[in-house]
C-alpha cells in the first residue's frame, strides 16, 4: 500500500531525527571508557556493552533508519515500484516486523521493570555513574516511540502466514540466547540479575522472554489492522 504525500513527509521527518538522535547517542555513549574503574564487574563493561540487547537493536536501527529514508525518498519522487526500490521495501519491511519491532519494545519493557524495581539488577550501579543524565530515556524510551510510530504511520498488512516472520525472530532470540550463556560461562555476566537465577530459573526466563517476544511480534499485527484495517475489508473499499 502506498503511503499519503503528508504520511511521508511525516516518516521522513521522524526518521531523519532518529537517525540523528542514534549518531548522536552511539558518539556520546559508545566511546565512555569503564576500563580503569577498581571495580572488576564495573571495567568488564568495556566488552560487555557490545552484547547488551539494548546496543544490539540500536546498532540495527542505526541500518534501518537510512533504509527507511531511502524507500519513502523513492516513493515521494514517484519511484515506489521500481524493483531496487521493492528489494529495499522488502527488507525495511522485514527488519522492523520480524525484528526491530519485537525486540525494541520487549527489552524498552524489561529495561524499565527492571530499572524502577532496582537499577543493581541490570548491571553495578557505578555503571550508570559513567552515563549521561539522559542515556536510559534516550536509549530505552526513545526507541520505543519510534518503533511504534513506525507502525502506525507505514501502512503494512498482516501477511498470510506468520511462521516466516516468527522463524526470523526465533533465530534473531536464539543467537542472542548463545551469547549470554556463552558470556555467562566465560565469566563475563551480562546482566547482574543472571547471577541470581539458577539453571532452571534461566531456562523458564528464557522461555518467558521468548513468549514476550511472540507477544510484542502478534501485538504490531493487531495494531496495524487497527490502524489500516484487515486485507479483505481494504478489497472491499476498493472494489
């Protein structure tokens, strides 16, 4: 479906300050170093913030953004169905629904019961000394708003079967799940509240994390037919 010249101009404004606001954040945050702290669980951080979820999902929509650009430039000069143009649509299409999406809210979520209920779950609270004032918003709450108007603002239609798009996730959840247990046995804890847990707890969060996951995964689909309305009663107002 294509898209409004106003609804464009609108995802492209959003998306350009998204984009700005992720350089900006990954210039500030990403360089901080930790390693000379005293506090051994407080300089590991230093390799540890490149398997924390949060910086995963920026990274990738540090990817997405220009190619989200790319596609609604293309439609608004009438350039909507050229086949470099569908490829790309395809993929912008695919990043944000079977992953973007799902993670970016899952862990915005997670990030914040966490937070609110004590910040030494996370990670050593002289982790958060090093961080400017407004990284968490920035990193955590930011992210969430553009994911989600991303999706009310690109019509998209529920597609036919879902087991494409959750095999995407799954796999996306899967290699994740490797690094931290891999992380985990090599001595480098991700996150503080892992070292709490033992086996069994890990594996039932995991299978929990998982079903948040495909909730957040089903819930993009409910509020675009919300929004654009179900495939049959789009062909019904068109016909």
């Amino acid at each position: 479906m294509k898209s409004s010249n106003f609804l464009l101009n609108v995802r492209l404004c959003v998306y350009h300050f998204a984009l700005l606001h992720l350089v900006y954040a990954a210039i500030v945050i990403l360089p901080i170093d930790m390693s000379k702290d005293e506090d051994p669980r407080v300089s590991v951080y230093i390799r540890v913030k490149w398997k924390l979820l949060t910086c995963w999902f920026n990274l990738i929509s540090l990817a997405y953004f220009p190619i989200a650009i790319y596609c609604d430039w293309k439609e608004k000069h009438g350039e909507w169905d050229k086949e470099n143009v569908r490829k790309w649509r395809k993929i912008r299409d695919f990043i944000m629904t079977n992953i973007l999406f799902p993670t970016t809210m899952y862990s915005d979520y997670f990030f914040w019961r966490m937070w609110l209920k004590d910040p030494s779950l996370i990670a050593p609270v002289a982790i958060f000394k090093y961080l400017p004032p407004w990284a968490q918003h920035s990193l955590h709450t930011v992210s969430g708003i553009m994911v989600m108007l991303d999706i009310v603002s690109l019509p998209r239609r529920r597609p036919k079967s879902p087991w494409p798009g959750l095999a995407a996730l799954i796999a996306f959840c899967s290699v994740y799940s490797a690094v931290l247990i891999i992380s985990y046995y090599s001595g480098e804890v991700v996150y503080s509240f892992l070292d709490l847990l033992n086996r069994l707890e890990l594996v039932l969060l995991g299978l929990l994390a998982l079903t948040e996951h495909i909730f957040f995964y089903t819930l993009q689909w409910c509020i675009v037919e919300f929004v654009w309305g179900k495939p049959h009663m789009i062909a019904k107002k068109q016909v």
